[in-house]
C-alpha cells in the first residue's frame, strides 16, 4: 500500500514553519511498513487543495492530510473535504460535546465558531481530538483511506496514535509482506571512500536496498529489506550488516538512533572512566556535547577553554618556549594540553584540541581547517593531525567528531589510522 | 513568479531527515518577493523525479530541485536532469579543478566516484560549489527557471547565497511592488506578554503586517510592508519600529539576521573588554556560542568547565564550605565562581552558570530548571535566579540566552528586572 502526505498551511509553504508533521506522519508509516510515495506542502487555497487531493487519490491508497481545520476564516480544509467527495456537513453530537467539556475544563465560553467545528462531513468517521477543538475525518470508501488531521502537532500527533495507526494497521495485516531496516552509523570515512570500501553493491545486497546518508557527523548506512517474515527480513539484515563490518567495521560507531556522543558516554560509564577536556578551538563544543547526557557527570570532571596562551600556560601547564617555538597550534602544544589535562583534573582520560577553524588566523604553513587533537590515558599520550575545510562551525563540528571517535577507538582498541 | 520546491530523497520520506532544506528555501524565495506554491518531497526513484518534473516545469516558472547529486549509486537525480531536457553530460574542467583542489586539500586522492561529478548537463550552467564535491546547475530555458543543488545544507545555502538568489532577483527587477520586511529580536519576554506590551496592533501597524515567530532564543517580530518603492517601505517600517521600540525597547537586542552572541561580541569588542566564562550546568555551552564567531579570541580570554565539585574550588577558588551549606547549585557559589573566575583570569568580566538541567538531580526544594547566574565585572557583581522548564537541552539553550542578555543588559546598563 503507498501513502501520500499532504500538508496544508502557508506557514509552510515560506518557510516560517519547518514540515515536522510530515516527518512525523512518514516515519509511523514507514514503521508500520507503509511505503511513502510523496509528501507534499500546499497553501491554504481551495484550487490548490482539490488538486492535490484529486493527485493524491489517484495514485495511492491511503491519503494523510494534515493542517486547515482551525475555526477561523482561512481554515478551508474541510470544506475542500466535502466538495472533493460531493457530501455535505452534519452536526456531530459526540465532537460538540468534547468541545463544550473543552471549553468548560478551561472556564470559557464556547464562541459559536468553535461550536461550528462539530459539523462533519457526512461521508466522514469524525476521529476524537481530546487536546483540542478540531475533530479529524476518517473517510473509508473505493478500497482507500482519506484521512484528515490537524496541523497542531500534539493533536495530530495524538490522532495518529490512537487511532489512525492502529486502524490502518489492523486494515493492512494481511497483506504478508513486512518490510524492515537498519542503520549502521559511521564516522571518520568519506561516503565516497565508503562506496568504494564495500565493492559490489548488488553482490552485497542481494535484492536489499541500501541508502548512503551523509552528514557533518558521518555517513549513515541504512539497508532496507522485504520479506514474508519478521525472523526473515532481520536475519538477511544481520548477513548485510555482517558483511559491510567486515569491509568498514572500525568506522561503525553504533546503529539506529546511537549518537557518537552516547556510544562514548556509555563506554566511559561502563568502565567507570572519568574524562577531562582541554579544548581551545571547538570552544567548549566537546565539553558541552559530552553533558548533553542526562547522567554525565559520572564520566565528566571538568573542561578548560583555553583560548588565551595564559590560560594554556597557567591551567594545563603548557611550557611557553613550546608555544613560542612551535606555536599554540602544534603537535607539541596539543600533546602537552592533553597530558596536562588529565593530570591537573585527575581524571583518567585527558582529550585536548588546538586549530585554526577559520575564517581567519591562517598562516603560510598553517592553514585554516589544520587541527592537532591530542589524548591522554594512563598508558598511551597520542596526538593526530587533522586538515578540515574552511567553514568555521563545520570545522567545530567535525573536530568535536574527530575527538570524540578518538577517545571511542582508544578505547576499542582501534588503530588511529585512516 | 511562481516556484516549486522539489526535495529529494528516500529519508525525507520516512522521516528520518526533517526537510529544513525547504523551509530554507521557502523563506528565502519569499523574502525576495517570490510565491511558493508547492513543496514535493519525492523518493530518489526515476519515474518519481521525472513526473514532479514535468508538473513543476508546466505549473511554475522557476523550479528549485534539491538532493541527489551524490556519488554514490542511489543519487539519480543528475540522470533524471539529462533525461528531462533531452541533453548530454559534459565534463567541465572548472567543476574538475574544484573537485581535485578539495581532495588535495584534504590530503586524499581522488577516487573515480568524485571525477565523475566534474559531468555536467550540457544546457547547464554549473554552480560552483566550493562547499563539496557536487557541482549545482543552473538552466535558464522558455522563460523558465531550472535549478539544481546538492542536498547537503551548507552546500545548499551557500548556492543559494553565492549564486540563486543573486541571479533570480536580478532577473525580476521590474515588478514595480516593494515588499519589505524588517524583524525586530526580543529575547526574556515571553510572546503573550510581549503582545500584551504592545497593546492594539492595527492601530500600531496602519496595515502592515506583524508575525510574532517565538523560539527557544527569544521572540522575533516580523513586520512586513508593502509600497511603491523602498524608501516609503522603509521609512514605514521605520515608524513600526521606533513605535515598538517605545514599549519594548530593553527586551530587543537586534535586528534581521543579529544574534544575541554576536551582538554581545560587538559590544565586548567595541568596548576592548575581555571576557571569561565559569559554567556548570551549561556544560561549555556559553563558552562554544561566544566562540563561534570569528575574532572571538578578541574577546574571550578562557572557560572553565566546573563540573566537579573539585573543579570549582581548584580553579575557580569556590569555598568548600559553601558549597557543602548551601549546596552547588545555589546563589552564594553562583557568585564566588563569577568572582573567581573574574580574578583567576584576569578578564575585566566573569560570567558564571550553576544550575539542575534535569532530568534528574531534583531535590525537595531545588527543582529541575533552576538556574543560577553570576556576573562580576570592576564595579558590580550580581547574581539572578531562573526557573526553567523540565528538558534538559531546552534548559541548557535558556540559560545559554539569559546568560548572554545578562551581559548584554550590564554593558548597556539595562535593569536586569524583567
């Protein structure tokens, strides 16, 4: 069964609201194994509206629209609805009694224009709203689903979990296929480096899909299979999921929904391993990602953001001759942050970065994007040499990803190299 | 003119990538006084790109198509471009020079996958991209506008920066219409309040537009007008806003695109004031958002990240006595650590943070979103206390912003009552 999502609403269409819902509403398909053909994003204008609804109609089963249903006079969706299927409004007595409670619960007066948000379409199942005034519509008819919601998230959100996805889901179950993926996470490997690490594509997959997603953090890889079982599919996953370990499996830092963050996090807490950072140009990023986590001051002791060569000299007792010598971005400097880190704060991991993150302070041997990332265990003092590019929050960014992979591979026992 | 926005991409569908691409694109269209009049996310699937395509092409004279112009095997949408316009790939040395300038750069090699973006359409007009690898193209056909970008944002925003928007607003001149639009950045009030402040709004806006867009940061307000040409727009706007001002004034910290940190650098900067930052909860937050923009070691002298209690008496010289009374998270170590942090570094201000993000860390009377922050400059040390919400990222931005409007109010001598 394919899915079209339409969502209505000008706020959309410049920009001024991000399409969350419709994020929302494809990824609780696609979980119950919906596949989503289209979203589309429209204007609150009735030529538009039909249009899409008469696309929508006609090339997919289930159609989702969300937005349009407010009691005020851009609010057309709903009388879109009962044009598109020829039908005509009648007064609900159910959804008139939740609005009256509504309004009740909150000490006012119900206005006529709510009142008139109980009239539904006739061919309609009205869907209960009990976190606001709009009821949604559940039409069933020619074999396809048409349903309407809200464009408030919680209350479309509320919808769709009581009641759109178990009622689509209860219509779809005998359909005998199931459709399952994974994500492999990974970071530190370029996605073109990536392709060619795995070799043949259609060997790997035998019939599975396979997606590259590329972001600041790294490429995530996410395989999609389908077959007659759940058992079935997950076990043609764990064969793929085998076989790209095999090719790229240092540069797998966790599955699904993992954030290199918490795969560090909960590495360190495992071992009961305090980290301390030393950071001066990310600025504070890694201290602040590494508490992002509810729960972090059981693995972080502290941080220093030693901007200033004072700061670096008085707080992580970097020898000034080595900052004059080879200046504050160097192997020299970035190895003694990190040793200075870990001994200072008593911790058992010292993390530490010097860089030029742009779009300034370049010199002719130093360029902007260069950054030296040191670490510090009780067994190991390591520093790694970094050449990022020239957007300064990028550069930040990936050095907090350099880092934090670092203290991951260390850990693991990974080798550093590329 | 008419645009449609075509997004591409399996994970938009899904919802595991959200598509801020086209809010992006959506708000800058509008900006330059160009009507959306549909956003379509659709599968990277060959029928699929090639249908939206042709509806686009037929319904709208400019088309933004983003996504898909990766290197690996599921990125079509280049093909999908020749097959559209009936055209041929043709290598272009320029978008080839880009390509190996990038790889040499990062000190890798060119692998055959990333040669073989330098083939563009040949009715193209390639985007450079010095952002990545995938050049955009541009195709300017019967009137119309065909544009393509990769879907990574950065590369995509700077496309569009560099060169889309330059080149349609060059192109549509001659409209005669001037919308104009000014936004006015409140932080510490919140919307109701502020709505309330400004009292009746068609009497303050004579038939302009006011939006009041709220964000974690802050409120922004957006007027919007329309005239016979710039400077009577403008000089609209300009009485909106000295109206506006006259009720608000102390809660507005910008205008347009300014952000709280980078008015505060300003004012640091123009001051030849240094600054230096003590956090706790905030994690290096406050430190990483200050040095963010470029110049910051102008600025900002050091941060320390105390997460330990022995970190703050260590390097912040805190009391250990206090905080074994009153705990913490608590005024009295807010204001040693401001104090401290002040004197240790040397910084003519110290701004300091102690508070519970959540979710745990509660106790009977320190709730989760209490927050603590400390300010000490040569004539004033100050602490204010804040109660926030229940989500610990939430918790740690708002305090990240009243940290900073703290600063800011004391520079300008801005009561710090709300």
């Amino acid at each position: 069964m394919n899915a079209y999502i339409i969502s209505i609403g000008d706020e959309l269409l410049i920009g001024q609201t991000i399409n969350t819902n419709a994020a929302y509403i494809g990824e609780r398909l696609s979980d119950n194994n919906i596949t989503i053909k289209k979203v589309a994003a429209i204007a609150d204008d009735e030529k538009a509206i039909l249009d899409e609804f008469k696309i929508a109609y006609e090339t997919c089963e289930i159609v989702l629209v969300s937005g349009g249903l407010g009691p005020t006079h851009d609010d057309i969706t709903r009388t879109c609805v009962v044009k598109f299927f020829e039908t005509e409004l009648i007064e609900n007595a159910e959804v008139l009694e939740n609005i009256e409670m509504l309004f009740k619960k909150r000490n006012r007066k119900v206005t006529e224009l709510n009142k008139a948000q109980a009239l539904v379409p006739k061919i309609s199942t009205p869907i209960m709203n009990p976190r606001g005034t709009a009821p949604g519509m559940w039409i069933d008819k020619d074999d396809k689903f048409f349903v309407v919601m809200p464009g408030v998230p919680y209350e479309m959100k509320g919808m769709m979990e009581d009641f759109v996805i178990p009622s689509l889901t209860e219509s779809l179950k005998n359909s005998g296929i199931v459709i399952q993926r994974r994500i492999l996470q990974t970071t530190g490997i370029p996605e073109s480096t990536l392709a060619e690490r795995l070799g043949n594509i259609d060997e790997l997959l035998q019939g599975s899909q396979l997606a590259f997603l590329p972001s600041i953090g790294g490429v995530k890889l996410r395989i999609t299979t389908q077959a007659k079982s759940e058992e079935e599919a997950n076990s043609r996953l764990t064969e793929i999921e085998q076989k790209i370990r095999a090719k790229a499996g240092r540069f797998i830092f966790g599955k699904d929904n993992d954030s290199l963050e918490t795969v560090v996090a909960k590495l360190l807490t495992e071992r009961d391993l305090k980290i301390a950072t030393a950071e001066s140009c990310t600025g504070g990023l890694i201290a602040d990602t590494l508490t992002n986590i509810s729960g972090s001051s059981n693995y972080f002791e502290r941080g220093i953001v030693s901007y200033s060569n004072a700061s670096k000299v008085e707080l992580l007792r970097v020898d000034e001759d080595a900052i004059a010598e080879h200046g504050a971005v160097s192997l020299e400097v970035a190895m003694q942050m990190a040793a200075g880190i870990k001994a200072t704060s008593g911790s058992d991991i010292g993390i530490a970065v010097t860089g030029i993150m742009g779009p300034t302070g370049a010199t002719t041997e130093k360029p902007v994007g260069l950054v030296y990332i040191g670490y510090c265990d009780d067994n190991v003092c390591t520093v790694k040499k970094f050449v990022f590019g020239n957007e300064r929050l990028l550069n930040k960014q990936r050095t907090l990803y350099a880092a934090l992979d670092m203290v991951r591979k260390q850990l693991l026992g990974i080798s550093l190299d590329a």
